[in-house]
C-alpha cells in the first residue's frame, strides 16, 4: 500500500493540478447550491497552462500530495496578494484535494508544507480566501488554527454565479 507524500510539484503535474482544481470546485459548488447549473469555470486547457507557468516561475509556489504515483492534491501559497500588507503576510493561493481523498489528511499534509514554505520565506502570517458555504473548506482553515475575518467579506464572480468569500489569517509562529 503506497503511502501520503509531498513534494514540489514539476510541470508534468500541472494536468492533474487542473483536473483536481475542477472536480473539487464542482464537488463543493453542488454542495452549496444544490440542483443550481454549475458555472462556467476556466477551461482545463487553460487552467493547465495556468499551473504549468506558476510551477516554472514559483509564482506561486506549488506543492503536490501524491500516492504512489498519482497526484490526489496540490497547494499554491506565495507572498499575499491583497493590497497594503507587509511581506511578511503570505497567503494560501489554492489548496484542493480530490473529493475521493476529502478526510483522508491530504490537506493536512499540504497545509503543513505550505506552512513549512512561507516560514522559510520569512512569513509570520498567513492568510487564506474561503467562499462562504463551501463548509468543508471553512471547518479544514478553523481546525488548522485560522481565524475568520468577519469585516472582510467580498463577493466574487464565478462564471454568473456570485459567491461571497471570507479571509481567514492566522499566525506562524
């Protein structure tokens, strides 16, 4: 039986990165808005390339959890993206795993590489942008020890579809 591991993930991973990044989307998308047409997302075409340039520039950096030798989950984190924060704020990008792998502590793994990672960056902070509803995803940032930012929600588009996210942060330290 082959085992959990992570590594930084090559360009060769970045068609199973998209492919994880749509089946999870689409998993959690149904689960808040049940019997709603789901919308349109990037194609996996483009989201591939998408990927594939992040892991040759480190921009941002990408991590993949693996069995044996099939990629069930990835992880981008750099520097934070959101305006006027120090460089020490980093920030979880992307952080999905495969819904038949959900539970099993591949984002757990994940999270603890990130955490390693932005550490070593010189991070004291981290911070992450979690849609509202999407309840697995906002249980897994409270039991890694984030904090919600409750005056920071925004809403966002996704294809029509607008869906309201919050910024966890929490401390490195």
């Amino acid at each position: 039986m082959s085992t959990l591991e992570v590594r930084r993930a090559v360009e060769r991973d970045a068609k199973a990165i998209a492919q994880i990044q749509a089946s999870a989307s689409q998993s959690a998308f149904k689960a808040q808005f049940p019997g709603e047409a789901m919308p349109e997302f990037d194609s996996l075409k483009k989201s591939q390339a998408y990927w594939r340039e992040a892991i040759e520039f480190s921009d941002p950096q990408v991590f993949v959890a693996t069995i044996g030798e099939d990629v069930v989950g990835f992880v981008g984190y750099d520097r934070s993206r959101d305006p006027k924060t120090p460089a020490t704020m980093g920030e979880i990008w992307a952080l999905f795993a495969l819904p038949s792998h959900w539970g099993q502590g591949v984002g757990l793994a994940l999270w603890d590489a990130a955490r390693d990672g932005l550490a070593e960056e010189g991070c004291t902070k981290v911070t992450a942008w979690v849609p509202l509803g999407y309840e697995r995803a906002l249980r897994f940032f409270d039991m890694a020890g984030f904090k919600r930012e409750m005056t920071s929600i925004k809403t966002v588009l996704v294809g029509l579809t607008r869906i309201e996210e919050i910024r966890f942060k929490r401390d490195l330290t």
